[in-house]
C-alpha cells in the first residue's frame, strides 16, 4: 500500500471493495486519535468515524468492510469492479 495522508491522518490500512475503499488512519501528532473513512479514488474521504481507541477504530474498520460486502452481495446484478492493480 502507498503512503497517504488525509486531514492530518496517516492511512494505516485500508481495503477495495468494489469501486470504493475502507481505510483506517491515526492522527500524525495525536497517536490515540483515529479515524475510519469510505474512500472513491484514493483521495475522496466520506463519512468519517472518529475513535480515540484502536481498538474501536479497527471494529468499525471490519464493519464498515462487511456492511460494504453485504451490500454488493444483497445487489448480485451490480456488477463489482476489479481494483487496479
């Protein structure tokens, strides 16, 4: 994974499902604050979930991730994009 950063949050992880991504970022000066975005094209961040515990912020992270999987699953006659490789 690339090295990005957005609103002052190092991206950490992140995973492609269909068109978009889930990431998870940390706080580059404030490491107990992290965020989990939906993210379209690598630098468009929506709906940010803001935590002050890892721990959280990785649940919501999987969350996030599966809630997205259920959705392509629910919608089997949408076809899911590849990601760029």
């Amino acid at each position: 994974m690339e090295w990005r950063k957005n609103a002052g949050y190092i991206i950490t992880n992140a995973i492609t499902i269909g068109d978009s991504e889930i990431v998870l970022g940390v706080h580059e000066t404030r490491p107990n604050e992290f965020v989990t975005w939906e993210c379209y094209g690598k630098d468009n961040y929506n709906w940010g979930h803001y935590t002050t515990s890892l721990l959280s912020a990785q649940k919501d992270f999987c969350q996030r991730a599966l809630k997205k999987i259920r959705f392509y699953e629910q919608n089997q006659s949408k076809k899911v994009p590849e990601p760029e490789r």
